[in-house]
C-alpha cells in the first residue's frame, strides 16, 4: 500500500506537472462538485505535490515520511490498516484545510495539495497509539516528533510561506484520535 500511494502521488506530479497544468484541477478540492457527486475530491488532492523553487522538494518530503510512518503501519499490522487511516486522515485534513481557507479567506481555497495532512496524521496515529498502547510495534522517535511540531508552529508563523496549515494541524489531530480510539478499543 505505501508502494501504490507514492506510486500514485508520482504519476499525478507527473501528469499534473506539479500543479501546474489543466489537469490539476481533476484532482482539486472542489466543494461544489463535490456536492455535485464528485466524492473522490474528498481525497484526491493528497496526491498533489507543487514544486518549491525548481525542485520537487514538497513531493520527496511527502514521500519519505510517507515511507517512514506509513511503512511501519503497514508492516505492522497491514495494508488495508494503513489504507484506512489513510484515508480518514486524508479527507479529515483536506475538509479542513478547505473551510479554514475559506473561513480565513486566503488563496484559491480549492487549489491545495499534498500529503502532509495524511503524514501529520500518520504520525499522530503511531505516537499516540504507542503512548496508550505500549505492545503497539511502531515507536516514534521523540526528536523527530519535535521537529515536526516545530515545522508545523513554524508553517503557522508564515515564516516557511503559503503551506496548509489547517491540514497538517487537523491530520495530526484525527490521526491522534484514532490512534487513542484504537488503542483503547483494541478492535482496529
């Protein structure tokens, strides 16, 4: 599963041009058409990656820790597991960066992309549920738990530039709870 995600999140940078072609907008945040029946731009927008500069530094981020997080999830329990938190996280943070947006009047509220969202959420999941479940086989390292809270206080700074804020606070958010419904449920 984490193979077929950056599978996918490359082919879309390279059909999308990262971002920067008509067909970006196939896999935009549209919440009109979303209401139209369009459901799958719940998600889509995961698999949108805009380059910074000249380099494709968003999509190999998002790729690594995908990589990291999503893998160890993966291997430890397996690849509809991962698939579900995946997608939970996905359109919890895309919602949420869409009415933020909107709330906050910034941009072109549709127009956001990435997997940061479904990694901050990935990450909350594995370290929340290792803090309330301690057999739970996937450990966070508290550095990098750190720094990547760090990066997401900065990225509300402004400081790192226009970044979806709203998605990697609210994936952090629902990855942690469920991580903390799974561990105490024990059922997922």
């Amino acid at each position: 599963m984490t193979k077929t995600l950056v599978g996918i999140s490359i082919l879309v940078s390279i059909l999308t041009m990262s971002g920067t072609n008509e067909y970006t907008y196939w896999f935009a945040f549209n919440w009109n058409l979303i209401l139209q029946g369009e459901v799958h731009r719940l998600i889509t927008p995961i698999f949108l990656h805009f380059m910074i500069g000249a380099f494709p530094i968003h999509l190999l981020f998002n790729m690594m820790w995908l990589w990291d997080q999503g893998g160890s999830i993966e291997k430890a329990r397996s690849a509809w597991y991962l698939l579900v938190i995946v997608l939970i996280t996905g359109v919890a943070s895309n919602v949420g960066e869409y009415f933020s947006s909107v709330y906050f009047g910034y941009g072109r509220s549709y127009l956001f992309g990435g997997m940061s969202g479904v990694v901050y959420g990935l990450l909350g999941f594995n370290f929340v549920r290792r803090r309330f479940d301690p057999f739970f086989p996937v450990h966070v390292h508290p550095g990098l738990m750190q720094f990547m809270l760090l990066w997401l206080v900065l990225g509300f700074t402004g400081l790192l530039g226009n970044i979806a804020n709203a998605a990697h606070l609210i994936g952090l958010l629902s990855g942690g709870l469920l991580g903390y419904i799974t561990a105490k449920t024990r059922a997922f």
